[in-house]
C-alpha cells in the first residue's frame, strides 16, 4: 500500500514540511560560483573539491563529496539551459504558496 499524500494538517510538522520542501543544498550559490570559476579556469572538480568547506548544517566546516559538486554543476546547467522551466517552476511555487492551484500548461502557453 502506498503512502498517501500528505494532508494541510501534517504541514505542521518540521518533518513533513522538510519532507515537502527536501534537503537543503551542501552546494551554496557562493560556492557554485566558485567552482564554476575554476572549472573556467582549467581544473577538475577532484582537485576543487578539497578547497571547498560546508558553512552550514551537521557537516558543516567538512568539505562536500564530489558527487555534490557535480550534482550542483548539472543543475545549474540544466538551469542554463532552460530558464522558462524555471521561471515556470517558480511562478507555480508561487501560486501554491498562496493557496492557488496551477493549472496545467501547453508548450506554448508562457507561465502567469
């Protein structure tokens, strides 16, 4: 039997509302400029990596995995490479956070 969905009154909860919202990124926007800096530069995520320090969180002052450096850089392409997605993704963010339901959208349709 598959879990059901969560209601408005488990929101409540941290641990729902975290579930709902997901882990928050290792990979910070001041980092990923970094790394996207010295990637331009020439070097590997193996050798950025160790230069790299969490800030926050119960890793903090650790350095972050290769696979999340890598993870952010492929999320910040595909962000690139899709700014209406986002945009898109955004604006219904927005919409559910003020109790409005989105509705769906053709391709051609640009978001509200």
């Amino acid at each position: 039997m598959s879990p059901s969905p969560p209601t408005p009154a488990t929101f409540s909860s941290s641990a729902a509302a975290r579930a709902i919202r997901g882990r928050p990124p290792v990979i910070t926007d001041d980092m990923l400029h970094a790394v996207l800096r010295r990637r331009a530069n020439g070097e590997s995520v193996e050798q950025i990596q160790p230069d790299l320090i969490i800030p926050t969180g119960k890793r903090k002052g650790q350095n972050p995995s290769v696979a999340s450096v890598c993870r952010a850089l492929a999320e910040h392409a595909k962000r690139e490479a899709y700014p209406a997605a986002v945009e898109a993704a955004h604006a219904d963010f927005a919409a559910l956070q003020n109790g409005e339901v989105p509705c769906p959208r053709t391709e051609t349709e640009p978001a509200r």
